[in-house]
C-alpha cells in the first residue's frame, strides 16, 4: 500500500505544480499537465496504473459532460443557422484532410487516419470558453456565435469517434435504444432530482449525474463505441437544466478539474515519446499545416458570407483552429484501443497541442474584436446572415 500512496502523491505533487505554473504564466493549466505529464514519463519513471487508468477516463467523460452542460440554449438557438454551418464545417474541412493525408500521402492504415481525422477536427471549447471570458466577448453576440460553434464542432468530433469505431451488433442496438430513451427522460428527471434532493451536503444530485454517465459509459464501451459519446450528449440535453443552477455546475467543474482531468492530461504527456517526437518533426509540422489550412479554408469564407468584419471574422477563424481536449482525448482512444501506435500517438498529440497555442496567441495579439460592450446584430429580413459586424467601435 505504500507504493500506491507514493504513486498518488507523486501524480497530485505534479498537478499541483502545473496549477501554480499556470496561474504563474496564464498558460492553460491542461497544457501544462500534459508538458509535466510528458517530462515525468520519459525522465521520471510515470506510468499508469489500474487506478489511475479509471481517474483518467472519468475525468475524460467528465470534461465532455461539462463541454456539453455548459453551452447557453437561448444562445445557441439564436445562432443556430450560421453555428451549424460553420461548427459543422469546421469539423468536416479538417477531418477530411487529415485523414486523406495521413492516410495517401504518409502510408497510415486506414483506422489510424481516421483516428488522425478525428483528433485534428477539434475545436477547444476550454481554451475558445477561456478566452471568451477573459475579454467579456461572452457578453456579445460574435462571442455567442464562435462558442455555439465550438460546441457544434465537436459534437461532429465525439459522434464521429463513437460511429467510427463502434462494433455493429445487438449491443450497439441496445445501446442506441437505450441512450435515446435517457437522452429523452433526463432532462425532466435532472430538474425534479435537483428541485427535490438538491443542496443537501451528501450531494445526491451529483452522484445521480455520475450514475447516469457511468451507466450510458459502460453501455456504449460494450458495445465497442467511446464514453464520451453519451457523456456530450447528456451534458447537451441537460445544458438547459443547469442554466438554473450555476451552484451545482460550480461544484461539478470544482470535481472534476480538482481531482479527475490532471490525471487524465498527465497521463496523455506520459505516453508521449520524446525519441518518437524527435524524429517526427517533419510530421508534426505538415500535418499542423494540414490542421490550419483545411480550418481557414473552410471557416474563413463562411464569417464572409454571415457577413462579419474583417477583424471579427480572423478572429472566429483562429479560434475555431484551436484544439485541446477533445483532440487529446481522441487520441488517446486511438493509442488504448491498439488503433494507433506511440510514435503515432505523440505525433498527433503534439499537433494538438500545437493547435491549442498557435491560433490563440495569434487571434489575441492581432485580431481581438475591439468591442467589450453587448450589441445586438442588424437583422435584415428573413436572412439567414448573421450580418455586419463594424470594425472598429
């Protein structure tokens, strides 16, 4: 037993110190745990155990639970259209490419380019969320569209991971049959639970969400598709539910980036290899170029066509190049499952976080919308455009 208490202390020691550095340099802790994840795996002996391996995937299916409890509905009905079209977009342009690359033109097998597909799609909802905080951006509706976006992205990257992947027999029926009727009860169930057993310092509601999401989980890993799936799709029908209760949310991000995500994003660092990164560097550039060029090229034109500005339209771009989590998390599957290798894995990992730094650094420093203050949009008719936005304020 003492092993294992050195073990936990080592990892929770490393969290914390990724905590500090973030605050320290306003780095995305998530970045950091997967930098010290990466330094402890090749130079300090990490490496999972059983324990850890069940920290990790509920902190992975946690963090896509939130990624989907979080998005505003009155705002994403607002903006449906154009979030549609560009989230969707988006997601496709990337997923094609990459998988078309790695697949014609760097040899990979057919199910570890969609898994490259799939990884380099993302957008991130923490870091576009982050940002969008930070500059009160949040408040206005170039804002509001650009995360109604993120979350249509990758609700394309979490359902082409569990359809990919999945095994097409009576359990996948099961699954489908059942994560419907869920996905149709739980909104109702989730506000008469909360109404009626809410507050109490046992904290019922929380484990009736970790119940529903470990139950829908194991559903869909036996029927070979991904937790995650199921966990978005609940986070989504429940997004309305939590609206109302910002307390309960509170708690669940306090939860889940406390004690579950570090050992998720340590473990995503620790299986990177630094030998397989070195020689890979060629690599990770051209498919980092993949990532950005197919995102500019297929979510660019759309900020024209809905009509926002210049500035406001190189900004949405960038960050919808983003990816974090969900990139990660995608990659991960691909490495656990046997579909990708660890020289593989490093490489997409890296792209990812690449992806994550890049694009964020450029949309803030050179194309931050100059308004902080809420406007609405000129609406023109029956348009679907989400029109003009003006350059300057």
């Amino acid at each position: 037993m003492e092993h294992v208490w050195f073990t936990a202390a080592s990892w929770i020691g490393l969290a914390l110190l990724a905590s500090l550095i973030s605050i320290r340099t306003g780095v995305s802790v998530a970045l950091v745990e997967i930098f010290l994840g990466m330094v402890g795996g090749n130079f300090l002996g990490f490496h999972t155990v059983p324990w850890i391996d069940v920290l990790a995937a509920f902190g992975s299916m946690m963090l896509t639970f939130l990624a989907g409890a979080e998005i505003d509905p009155v705002s994403f009905r607002k903006h449906l259209k154009p979030s549609l079209v560009i989230g969707g977009i988006s997601f496709l342009a990337p997923f094609l490419g990459a998988m078309a690359f790695t697949y014609f033109v760097n040899g990979w097998d057919l199910r570890a380019a969609q898994i490259a597909g799939v990884a380099l799609s993302t957008t991130s909802v923490a870091v576009v969320y982050a940002v969008m905080i930070e500059t009160r951006l949040n408040e206005v509706d170039i804002g509001k569209l650009i995360l109604a976006a993120c979350f249509v992205t990758d609700l394309g990257t979490v359902l082409a991971l569990g359809v990919l992947f999945a095994t097409y027999n009576r359990w996948m029926l099961v699954f489908v049959v059942v994560t419907g009727l869920a996905l149709w009860v739980l909104p109702r169930l989730s506000r008469w639970m909360f109404k009626k057993y809410g507050g109490r310092v046992s904290e019922p509601e929380v484990k009736f969400i970790f119940l529903v999401l470990c139950f829908l989980g194991a559903l869909a890993v036996t029927a070979s598709s991904e937790a995650v799936l199921p966990a978005y799709l609940f986070g989504l029908v429940v997004a309305g539910v939590f609206v109302q209760d910002k307390i309960l949310i509170q708690r669940m991000r306090t939860i889940t980036f406390t004690l579950l995500t570090p050992f998720f994003f340590i473990k995503a660092g620790a299986l990177i290899s630094l030998p397989a990164l070195a020689a890979s560097l060629g690599l990770i550039a051209l498919l980092f170029m993949v990532k950005m060029v197919t995102k500019i090229v297929g979510v660019w034109p759309l900020t024209r066509f809905y009509r926002m500005g210049k500035r406001e339209g190189n900004y949405c771009t960038l960050l919808m190049a983003t990816g974090l989590t969900f990139g990660s998390i995608s990659a991960l599957y691909g490495l656990t499952n046997g579909i990708i290798n660890q020289a593989q894995y490093s490489v997409l990992v890296t792209v990812v976080i690449a992806s994550a730094v890049v694009p964020t650094f450029i949309a803030q420093t050179w194309f931050q919308p100059k308004t902080t203050v809420p406007y609405e949009p000129i609406v023109f008719g029956t348009s679907d455009h989400f029109l003009h936005y003006p350059e300057e304020i």
